[in-house]
C-alpha cells in the first residue's frame, strides 16, 4: 500500500523545486514528488490518502549534536532552571526527594542551574547542599554540564578532601586559605566525579530512553545523536537497537580516549544502521563552557587580565587523537568553544594533514564553534571542516557572552552568517540535555539573534529562515554522511517528515518559535502526533 500526501504546502529543501503539491511514498521512501497531477494518477482504491489541510511538510528535522543518552538519564533529575537563587533550589531539591520516594542511600540529584542568573552570582557549595541533606549525597549538575557542586556527603563518598588534587584539565573548588573543598567541581575533575555514579537499572533507562525519544520526536526530531559514548552507554543503545525500542535514528560517537576500539569491535554498527543506531565516528573535548568561563580563549576574559580558561589537551596529545580517527578513516567530532581551542584543532589538522598524501578529513566536525573567528572558518572552509552551532547560545546567554567577553567578541558568536559567506556547509544543535531540543527556537535564534534582556547579539551574523531550515534537515544529513537519504523530499529518500502549523518560510520572524510540531513521521510511521493534530 502507498501513503499520498497533498493539500498543503510541502518544501522539499531541495536547491531547485523547492515546493511540492504532493508526495508519494512506499515501503518507508518516497516514490515520487511533483504537481497533484503527475502524483495522484498514481492512486489505487487500495492506497492511503493523508490531507495535510493546509498545513506544511518539511523533511523530519536532523540533531547536529546532543547526548541521547543523557538526556534520558536527565528525566530522573530535578530541573532548576528556573530557580532564583539558594534557597528556592534547597526547596526544590528538598521537595524533588520527598516526591520521588528515594531510598535511603539514593544520590539527590538537580540539574540546569547557572549561577549567572542566580541571586547570589556565584555557585552553590557543600554546606549550601548539605541543608538539602547531611545524609544523602547531593549532586547538582550546573546547565552547561561542564561542572557541578556536592554536598559533603557526596564528597565523603567519592573520596574527595583536601588530599585530593587538581587534574589535568579540571579543577576543584576551595575553602579560602585552605586546600578543603568547597564542592564545585569543573571539566575533567566533574566528569571523573560523575562518572563514579550509579547508574539507574537496565529497564529504568530503557523506560528513559523510551520517554526522551518521544520528547525529542515531540520537536520534529528524525535523527539524533549521542556525542560521546563510552563502552557502557554503546552497550545499552546496542541493546536498545537489537530489542527494536528505537524509532528514531541514533548516531553514535566512541569517547577516542576510552571507546577507539569500537568500529572494530562492533563492525554491525560501524558506519552503519542496525536496528536504527550506528556508530558515526569519534568524540574528543578540547575546551570548557564560555557562560562557566573554562572556554580557552586566544585573549583573556573581560576583567581578567590574565584568565583565559584552558585545554584539556596538549598539542601533541591531539595530534595523535586526529591521527587515530583520520587512520581509521572516520569523523571526529571536536567539542571548542574558545578560539584557543579552535585555532588548536585546526592547526593540528593541519600538521597531520601536510604528512599524508589523503587530505580527506572525513567531514570532521568542530562542534559548538561559539568563539570561533572568522580567520579560523575561512582555514575550515579550505580543508573541509564544518561547523556545529549552538546558535541558541545567542539568546539563553548572550547577555553573559556580552558580560564575559565584551561586546565585540561577545556579540558575533555562532558567527553562521561568516559561514555562509565561505560556503559552508553548517548545522544547529542544542546540546541536549543542556536545552531542549526545539529546533523552530533555534531557527528563530539563528534568524533574529536576541537576547533574554532583548540585546542584540550580532546583526551582521543574522541569517534567513531558509538557510536556519538547511541546518536542520540537508545539511544535517550532509554531516552524517546521510544526504542520498535525508534532509529533504525527494525520490528514494527515506520519508522522513515533519508537520508543521505554519510555513516557516512566511511566518513573521518573531513567530517562529512558536510554531507547533503537529507529527513527526520517520520512514512513513507516525512517531509523534499533537493533541491538536486531528489527522487519521
């Protein structure tokens, strides 16, 4: 049976033909796209008939970047973004263990608060914490995930005291004039920390992944990505997969530091999809966050006359990463925020690049690119690395990039218009679980380029809808090596879509967010349909 699809307005996101009157799909791909003449003479007695009644259809929208996992794992912990300062996050936090009946020796964990839109205008410590519980440990993950605060149990717990030493790449809080932690923790140190925690059971996360997958579905979201799987978290999606819970695609990234050995290990699902996950390559950090000032910058911070964050990486240790990834032939996905840790990733390409006579790169990916320069996108262009933008940054901390960096380094990052003017190709992301994923709030990010206090954050890099949209559907395919099968309607393509209440294309720009995802259909199954979807 074939599933026909009319009577609204469909983009195909294709360079030429970019409407559609109707679409023909069979067995999950499309068969034939074009005016309702050359499509609905096809049409049986026996065939499925779908009448969009004047809504619109784009291709289902690609993740440039998130942490599938994570945000799963995410849905057990207590939201405080939208928590003032201390004493309303001790009273969430309190409320958040009292609601969930946590056993007696359960960690309490809270997550997204930011200390730039606290009260206090600084971290929460242990004794903070410790009024949540002196009993239980207490963990809250700071929105950027890049650090966090314990309580002094939780410290107890890890072993974690005045003997314990800063690490490479990472950093632990003090106690003035003394070596005691205070229990922040940042990068490497708050990774390590986290690490260490117990994980929920086999059936809880697979109940989590469930329940994530149907909110990034909810979004209009066909494929999304885990960006940095250690061997565990493969372990659970590979069961995920083979047990057909997934119905969205999932693109895996090996850890290089701890997972390298998984292409091979696991050749079903290298560069390939069994079960709807594959593995697409390499994830590697070489940066912190900009809004928790760890982002390694060429300059230092605004006020600091020296500060200009860190690597976690030396160049010599990078290098050898690239060289792995680029022997195996396989994308590497670099997290840099910073310009340092920009310029650090090109320039080593760049040396392992003059001593190999491949100069492919395999579209490797500088993932977040918030400080990047326009210099360093031009080197990009040339070698053939992409760019993965967190333009949302622009409106939830645009105001505390204008603050940490100034306005003229502050006002141009995600700088997609710089991009555009060197031919890149580009995507958008969200971090999941450090935003949600609403890819219609990203595009109206990316277009308007406001922050919460109504800044602008960058004129001259605001782009048009159509070129925010190609981020999320051709160019997301683009960038998982996918283009001959998504990110846009057309012939043999898998019939991924997205259904929409309005036409992005000709909403007003400041009402672009508040279009509503009405179905999200991936391979011709509806995975997610709205209330207000009144489609059979």
């Amino acid at each position: 049976m074939r599933t026909f699809y009319y009577n609204g307005t469909i983009i195909t996101m294709k360079d030429s033909d970019l409407y559609a009157e109707a679409v023909c799909v069979e067995d999950g791909r499309i068969q034939l796209v074009g005016t309702m003449d050359e499509v609905m003479k096809l049409k049986t007695d026996n065939d499925q008939v779908i009448d969009l009644r004047g809504n619109t259809m784009l291709p289902g929208f690609i993740d440039g970047h998130s942490h599938f996992v994570g945000a799963a794992n995410a849905m057990t912990q207590c939201d405080l973004s939208s928590c003032n300062n201390f004493a309303e996050i001790v009273e969430r936090m309190k409320k958040f263990a009292e609601e969930k009946k946590l056993p007696k020796d359960a960690w309490i964990v809270g997550c997204n608060y930011d200390q730039n839109f606290l009260e206090e205008k600084r971290h929460p410590d242990r004794y903070v914490l410790d009024e949540i519980s002196d009993t239980k440990p207490v963990l809250l993950i700071h929105a950027s995930s890049h650090m966090g605060v314990a309580n002094s149990r939780g410290l107890e717990l890890q072993k974690i005291d005045e003997h314990t030493q800063d690490c490479d790449g990472g950093r632990y809080g003090r106690i003035d004039a003394s070596q005691i932690p205070d229990g922040y923790m940042e990068e490497k140190a708050f990774l390590a920390f986290q690490a260490k925690l117990p994980m929920p059971s086999t059936e809880e996360l697979l109940q989590l992944l469930k329940e994530a997958q149907q909110m990034y579905a909810s979004y209009g979201i066909t494929t999304v990505q885990d960006g940095m799987l250690q061997k565990p978290v493969f372990q659970l999606l590979k069961y995920a997969s083979s047990s057909g819970l997934l119905k969205l695609d999932v693109v895996g990234y090996a850890d290089i530091m701890t997972a390298s050995g998984l292409m091979e290990e696991e050749p079903a699902y290298a560069n390939q999809y069994s079960g709807h996950f594959k593995l697409g390559g390499y994830k590697i950090f070489l940066d912190g966050s900009p809004q928790g000032k760890t982002a390694w910058m060429a300059k230092p911070y605004q006020g600091d006359e020296d500060y200009c964050g860190y690597p976690i990486h030396t160049d010599e240790k990078l290098r050898q990463y690239i060289e792995l990834a680029l022997d195996k032939k396989q994308q590497l996905l670099a997290h840099c925020n910073g310009d340092a840790a920009a310029q650090q990733y090109i320039t080593q390409f760049e040396n392992v690049l003059a001593e190999k006579k491949d100069q492919d790169i395999y579209r490797a990916v500088m993932v977040h690119a918030q400080l990047v320069r326009r210099d360093q996108l031009k080197t990009m262009a040339v070698i053939g690395m992409m760019p993965s933008f967190f333009v949302a940054h622009t409106y939830f901390w645009g105001d505390i990039h204008l603050q940490n960096f100034g306005y003229e380094r502050g006002s141009q990052v995600s700088p997609v218009r710089d991009a555009i003017e060197y031919g890149m190709k580009y995507t958008f992301h969200q971090d999941t679980p450090v935003l949600p994923p609403d890819m219609l709030r990203t595009v109206w990010c990316a277009v308007n380029r406001v922050s919460r206090t109504g800044e602008s954050i960058g004129k001259n890099q605001k782009i048009s809808v159509l070129d925010a949209l190609k981020a999320i559907t051709i160019y997301g395919a683009y960038q998982y090596f996918e283009e001959k099968e998504k990110g846009s309607i057309e012939c043999k393509k898998c019939a991924d879509f997205v259904i929409l209440d309005k036409n992005p294309l000709e909403t007003p720009v400041d009402e672009l967010a508040d279009i509503k995802v009405l179905m999200t259909i991936k391979e011709n199954q509806v995975i997610y349909r709205n209330e207000e979807a009144d489609y059979e």
